[in-house]
C-alpha cells in the first residue's frame, strides 16, 4: 500500500513544468506518523504505460497500474486544487459533485469519498446540501465500482500473467520432447560396467 505525502512541480530550464509525487508505502511510518523513508518520482515515470518491454507475465505492468491506481486519486484532487487526504479517495476525484458541493462537504470535515459513504445521520444533516441521503448512497455505489474495478484488473493481470505461464511451460515441454542430435546419453548401468 503506498501513502501519498505531497506533489510539486519542477522547473525546467527549457520552461517544461514536471509534476513530482512525494509517497512512502502505508507500513513505513514510525509512530508520530512521520515516514521512515520515503521516494520523490516524476509523475510521468509512474503513469503506466500501454506495454512494457521485457515483461513477460505482465508483472511490472500490474505492478506500475497497481501503484498508480493508489496514486492518481490524490494526485487529480491535487491537480483540481484540493487538498490530499490522509485516507481515502479525495472528493475532487468523484464526477457526482462539482466544487461547491465539495467546500460545503470540506467545510463539517468530510474530506473523502468513504466519509461521505460512512457519515452518521447527525454528520448527513451538517452540510448545507440537499439529497444527504441520495449522495451517500451514490458515495456507496462509487467505492463498490471502484472495488470491482480494481479486483476485475488484477484478476485480468493474474489471467494474463497465468497464461504466459502455461505459454512458457508449453515451450520448454516442446523443447524437451524435441529429438536431439548425437549419441544419446549414457544410462547409470553402462557407466559402472565400463569402469569394472
């Protein structure tokens, strides 16, 4: 699990912006919450692309959609000008709402998409919205989507990963079972009968 800590952006002398991600992984946080250690990486590097050379299996690519799907979140809420939270899926990154809607969630301290879907009756009366009721469920909706999503992809990955697999085993047993050239090898039993 990767835990996003901020974003900047990086000048270049030719007057090109680089946006930079600053994460750490969740379970590399000591106690104060402060980060054991923790990565700056241009934005463009973690983006995954459509193919990756050399990948046989597909694992770096699920890899790279795997840390960038933990990523992009807090990074388009960044880029819309919202802050990032801690937790969570920021609310600049849910199409239900615009940024009005947003600041009213923000303003009583529901800073996520997974508040919004966990919020008590008293916190669903708070914001000066209408439809509280209808938000949450659409908040529900969203993070089940999302989950589905995320659990169709990685089992696409696996699938993918797993036939290249059986792909490579059929190779090598053809391989093996190919005819080869010369003498073939001697059996245990002529081995020792030389030797005596």
């Amino acid at each position: 699990m990767i835990r996003v800590l901020g974003f900047k952006q990086q000048y270049r002398p030719d007057g090109k912006v680089i946006d930079m991600v600053h994460f750490t992984s969740g379970d590399a946080m000591r106690e104060n919450g402060e980060p054991t250690h923790s990565t700056w990486e241009r934005i463009s590097r973690i983006m995954p692309p459509e193919v990756v050379e050399n990948d046989e299996g597909g694992l770096k690519l699920a890899a790279l959609r795997s840390q960038w799907a933990q990523i992009e979140p807090a990074y388009l809420a960044w880029k819309s000008g919202h802050e990032i939270p801690e937790t969570g899926t920021p609310l600049g990154a849910w199409p239900a709402i615009d940024n009005a809607q947003a600041e009213a969630l923000k303003g009583v301290g529901i800073k996520t998409i997974e508040d919004v879907a966990s919020a008590t009756e008293n916190l669903l009366a708070k914001p000066p919205l209408p439809h509280m009721r209808e938000l949450q469920r659409q908040a529900k909706t969203f993070l089940e989507g999302a989950d589905k999503a995320a659990q169709a992809a990685e089992i696409a990955a696996l699938k993918e990963q797993n036939a290249a697999m059986l792909e490579m085993l059929a190779e090598q047993k053809q391989e093996q079972d190919k005819p080869r050239r010369g003498r073939p090898p001697k059996a245990k039993g002529d081995e020792q009968g030389e030797a005596a």
